[in-house]
C-alpha cells in the first residue's frame, strides 16, 4: 500500500466528485433564475401563495363586460363598470349554490335558477332570499385585473 488515497472506481476522489457536484448545482440554479427572468410575469403566480388570482388584462376586459374566475373552491363574477371601476363577488347564489351571471342591461347579477337579483354591493334586490353576496377587493396591476381575499 502506497500513502494516496483511495480512489473509487472512476478514478476520481472524493474532492473531485465534491467539486462537480457544487459546480453542477450552480450551473442548475443560474438557469433557473435564468429561465424565470425570461418567462413573462403572468407565469411566475403560484396560486397557494399569492394573496389574490389574476382574472384578465384590462385590455381583455370591456367595460359592462364580467369574468367568472376560479380562486381554489371559490367561483368569484368579477364585473367591470367603467374605466376604473371593478365589483367582485361571490359567484355562486347562497341559497341554491347555482352560478350567477351578470345582467348588463338592467345592471344587475342574477340567479337564473332561483331568479334573485343582486345589485352590485352584494345586496339582495329581488327574490326570497335576503343573503347577501360576498364581496372581495379588486386591484389593477401592471394592466392586470386582479381579485383578493
């Protein structure tokens, strides 16, 4: 036996290998960050952490126009009234659990199973219910419409 160390059987000692492998983990990381950086920002929302969820582009979203979004269990109609004026609310009638849509014409949110009406606040205008709608906070960002809770 000679004094070097032993070796396995790549012929590459333990500093080597040690080496590579720190040398290959921040080749990975750098791109990764790399691959981030270029993807556009839409893509970087994990829906688990983010304090909201994006629902369109302004630009995609017409005024008198409404969007339904799915936030986890939650369906959310988010309306657009004017330029900068945005309602949220709860998107599935309380006492039926059926999807309410957005009634432009007469500015109001409907059940069409049940028919009760809702004005944009959450407040039940029409029918037997008198459950009000959740609302939930809406912010523009970056040209994005998004909703919170």
């Amino acid at each position: 036996m000679t004094g070097e160390p032993r070796r396995n059987g790549t012929g590459l000692g333990f500093t080597e290998l040690l080496l590579a492998g720190v040398i290959l983990l921040i080749l990975t990381g750098v791109g990764l960050g790399i691959g981030l950086y270029l993807l556009p920002a839409d893509y970087h929302q994990i829906p688990g952490l983010q304090p909201g969820t994006r629902v369109a582009r302004e630009a995609d979203f017409p005024i008198g126009t409404s969007r339904l979004v799915n936030w986890g269990d939650l369906v959310i109609l988010v309306v657009r009234r004017g330029e900068d004026e945005y309602f949220a609310l709860q998107g599935a009638s309380p006492s039926d659990g059926c999807i309410l849509h957005w009634d432009e014409e007469a500015q109001r949110v409907v059940s069409p199973c049940t028919y009760l009406v809702y004005d944009l606040f959450g407040n039940a205008v029409v029918g037997l219910s008198r459950t009000p709608l959740r609302r939930y906070p809406v912010f523009v960002r970056g040209g994005t419409v998004y909703v919170t809770g």
